[in-house]
C-alpha cells in the first residue's frame, strides 16, 4: 500500500493504494467518479478514457500508483469546459449518443484532440475514434456531431 497525492478534475487529493490498484479503480471506486465506465479491462473499448497530464488514456491500464503527482480529468471534470459543451450538444443534435455506454469516453478523447488541435482533419479524428467501440452509430454520427460542433 502506498500513498500517492494526484489532481482530479483540479482538485488535489491523497489516496492511499495497492499496487495492483487501476486507475479506473481509483477514480470510479475511491473517488465516485462514474462517467468513467469499464468495458474491455484490456484497454480496446476506451469507455474508461481519461485524460491524465493532457493526454487520453484509457484508464483500465494505468496503475494508480503510477499516477503520484499527475493531473487527471474525467468527464465530470470537463463540465464547464466549453469544447465539451459544444460537442455535448452537437451529440444531442446529429445522433451521436445512442445508448450512451461509450459517449463519455468518446467525449473525452474528442475533447482532448480538440484542446491540442482546434481544426483537426477527418485522419486525426478517426485515430481518435479508434480507440473507442461503439456499437450503436457506425460512427458516422459521431464524426457529424463533432463536425457540427466544430462549425459552431
């Protein structure tokens, strides 16, 4: 067991964990943080992406322990931020949410393109998507809704 202190949607907190502990484990268990889903455990679906020292991970294959001093966001961390909130709706409007199992994830990795390049072209966002299933769209909602938020 050991302890380890880490940013969570900007807070700063101590949490004290085993050594086989996931950070997925860590932010849905310890820290209630159920945007977060579990698929795969294998790291295929990308449902548990987060974004850990501004980079998507899928947090299924991150060691908690691994994370002492790194700055972690999850979906809830991302309320206010405003990329977010643009394609939240833009999922809403052009059919980019079905069941909703894989949203959150896919809103994070899209989110995290988007902070680092705001006008990325059709290549860049399919390797985003591709590391998160959905079995519900075919994608190309989901790829209309982020042209869509794009546009507004």
């Amino acid at each position: 067991m050991s302890t380890i202190k880490v940013k969570i949607n900007g807070k700063l907190v101590e949490a004290k964990v085993e050594g086989n502990m996931r950070l997925l484990d860590l932010v849905r268990d310890t820290f209630r943080l159920t945007a977060t889903k579990e698929g795969c455990s294998i790291g295929e679906c990308g449902a548990c992406t987060v974004i850990m020292n501004g980079n998507a991970v899928c947090s299924c294959l991150v060691l908690a322990a691994q994370c002492d001093d790194a700055e972690i966001t999850t979906l809830e961390g991302l309320n206010d931020n405003p990329v977010t909130q643009k394609l939240q709706t833009a999922f809403v409007e052009k059919g980019g949410v079905q069941c909703g199992f894989c949203t959150p994830g896919v809103l994070v990795s899209a989110t995290a393109l988007l902070e680092k390049t705001p006008q990325p072209t059709d290549g860049q966002l399919k390797d985003v998507l591709e590391g998160n299933i959905c079995r519900c769209t075919g994608y190309q909602p989901i790829l209309d809704s982020i042209h869509h938020a794009l546009k507004s």
